[in-house]
C-alpha cells in the first residue's frame, strides 16, 4: 500500500541526532539518503526500519533529493 506522505531525510554525519529524529518519525514511511557518511548514520537509519541509499560518495543535498524521489510513490513527500 502507497504511504499518503512519506519522509525523507537527507544525512551526512548525523548519526548522533539520526536516532532521536526517526525515533520522532516512528511509524510513518521514511526513505533516509544518506551522503557516504563515516559515522554509524546508515546504521541507524537500517535499525529504525527505514529504507536506505548509502552513497559512496557525498553527491550533496539536491542529488539526494532527486534521488529520493525516483524511489517513491506517495502522493505527498516531506523533506
């Protein structure tokens, strides 16, 4: 079933605030794009049970955007 809205989140070394931001998003569709960070950020997003683009390169926030877009279907999608 096609979420109404889902979230998206753009992350480059965020994995210390990572956890309490998904937390906040519990149950709602989240798509986490994560910019080749070297922190546990992709970690974290994966034990929140979001989907998950690992980069291997930082492709800066306007890429990650457009990818996170190519991967959903929802009518509506917060960033």
């Amino acid at each position: 079933m096609t979420p109404e809205v889902e979230v998206v989140v753009i992350t480059y070394r965020s994995g210390d605030h990572l956890a309490a931001c998904l937390q906040s998003l519990e149950g709602h569709s989240v798509v986490v794009i994560d910019n080749a960070s070297d922190d546990h950020s992709a970690a974290v997003a994966c034990s929140h049970g979001c989907r998950v683009v690992a980069n291997r390169y930082n492709q800066g926030c306007a890429r990650a955007v457009n990818q996170a877009m190519a991967l959903t279907t929802a009518p509506l999608v917060a960033f």
